[in-house]
C-alpha cells in the first residue's frame, strides 16, 4: 500500500466546487496535478498557489495516485475515465465527487477493478463559499481499505466525512440529500407564489419561517434571492436540479419502488428549464420566478 503522504494527486473539474476542494488539497501540502477545460481562471489560480498543470488525461493518469473528477454528471464521468484508463498506474484511485448515476458508479468501479485500480464515490454537500473554507460534506461510497487510504486526502476539503458502505453507495445517498433539498425549493417557489396570489410579502413570509422549525441552511440561501436580490445566493443550476432528480427517477424505478414527490419536484425544475431557465447562471432561487409566472402572479 502506498504510504498516504506520498500520494500525487490530482484533480478535474475546478469549477465552483472544484477550485475550492483543490485549493484546500494544496494548503494540505499535497503535491496537486490539475488540467484546464474551457475556464483557464481557476486553473491559473491554483497553479499560482502551488499547482502542477498538466495538458492531458494521459498525463495525469501516468503521474497520479489519486484523481479526483468533480463534473456535471455521469456521462462526463464515463468520458473523463476513459481517457485516464489507458495509462493509469496500477492501484490507483478515482474519487468521483458529482452527483453521478449509480448505475454507471457500479459499471465504472467494474472497469477499474479489471485494471487492478479503485473507485471511490464521495459525492458534496454544501456550498462554494464551504468548499473554499474546506468545511463540505461527504457520503462515500468504497471498499473499507480504500476509504482508509484516501480519507485524509479527503478532509482536506470535507469537514464532514460519512462512510456508507461499498462502491456506489455515496451516489445513492445524494441523490436522496437532492430529492430532500430540491423538494424544499419546490414547496417554497410555490408557497412564495401563492403568498404573492393572497398579499403576503416576502419579507412577511420570512419573518414567519425564519428561526422557526421550517427554517435550515437551504432555506436561508434559497431565500436570499427572492428577499435581497442576491441571484447567486445558491449557485446550484435548475438544469442541475432536472438531471439530479432524473436520476433519482431511475434509481426509485430500478428498485421498484414508487417516487412521487420526487416526479413532482423534477417536473417543477423541468418547466423551469423548458420556460428558458436553462442558463449557466439560472440557479434553483430562481425558481420562483417561473412559478410565479406560470401562476399569473
């Protein structure tokens, strides 16, 4: 086993989340890889703060113990993987951090093994501004031994760390997490809409749910928008939100088990999306516009 303070890292996907969790890793004193995609900003960032940039997946597969991948969904994961394949040294560890299909978790973790290498999947809780303090969250998702090894490499950038169980078992819980928190924006987009229909303020309306048993985080960065007109309160994309709960959808359908609630809160994002909330920067606060719209309010 390699001994954890020697391990090179390295990472993929230094957007919102990603720079922060990268820039954590390299305060960490770990020597960090980093490739650019189309945003040069962050990568010119983290190289500045200490980064190796490297110009191919071959590159870093050749030079690297532990890879993280923070992307959009699966099918970038599926892509980015096999690009690194190929050259990627025995042992070696891929730690997904996206919100992922479980599904193609278990079918990548497949791949892996016969290539005498590791998946690990450590999908995120929190924020950007959380991500550049270091303090997420993280359900993972590996073999015990695994978990062992890249844990400290991991609380470089999570404060909270929860070890399910096997290879997929992160993505499985995340999507729940999403379902619970895209459920809550949600009922607020609509309850905001019918307060509006009935002459409720909003600045009414969080007076009554603020410090009460329906206030938490979520609520407080989802609201910061509709009350101060902070449209990045909670950079997380509605188009995001869809695909998330789509794959909720396919997660509760293979296990044959009813979802209803969590149809109905994709069908809210989805509407939004298909009425133009399709943007990089149309994020879940902005909801309830579309809802209020759709509603005549």
């Amino acid at each position: 086993m390699i001994s954890v303070s020697k391990e090179k890292i390295s990472f993929i996907g230094a957007g919102l989340m990603g720079q922060g969790m990268a820039s954590n890793i390299i305060r960490s004193g770990y020597n960090l890889n980093v490739i650019a995609n189309r945003n040069r900003v962050p990568i010119e960032a983290l190289v500045a703060a200490g980064a190796n940039e490297v110009m191919t997946f071959q590159d870093m597969a050749k030079t690297s113990d532990i890879i993280h991948i923070c992307a959009p969904g699966s099918p970038q994961v599926e892509t980015i993987v096999s690009g690194l394949l190929p050259q990627l040294k025995a042992n070696s560890v891929i730690i997904d951090c996206s919100t992922s299909d479980p599904t193609s978790t278990a079918k990548l973790a497949a791949q892996l093994a016969e290539a005498g290498c590791h998946m690990v999947d450590a999908p995120l809780g929190g924020t950007p501004v959380q991500a550049q303090a270091g303090s997420l969250s993280t359900m993972v998702g590996a073999d015990d031994n695994i978990f062992e090894r890249v844990k400290p490499v991991i609380e470089c950038w999570a404060e909270t760390v929860v070890h399910l169980g096997a290879v997929g078992m992160g993505h499985k819980m995340k999507l729940l997490n999403n379902m619970l928190s895209l459920g809550y924006g949600a009922m607020y987009s609509e309850a905001l809409a019918v307060a509006k229909g009935v002459g409720i303020s909003v600045e009414q309306f969080d007076s009554v749910i603020r410090g009460s048993r329906m206030d938490c985080g979520f609520y407080q960065t989802f609201i910061d928008c509709a009350l101060n007109d902070n449209r990045e309160s909670h950079k997380f994309t509605l188009t995001n939100a869809v695909k998330d709960l789509t794959y909720l959808e396919s997660m509760a359908a293979a296990a044959r088990v009813p979802n209803p609630i969590g149809n109905a809160t994709k069908n809210s994002f989805a509407m939004a999306v298909a009425e133009g909330g399709d943007g990089a920067e149309d994020y879940i606060p902005h909801l309830p516009d579309f809802v209020a719209k759709r509603s005549g309010v």
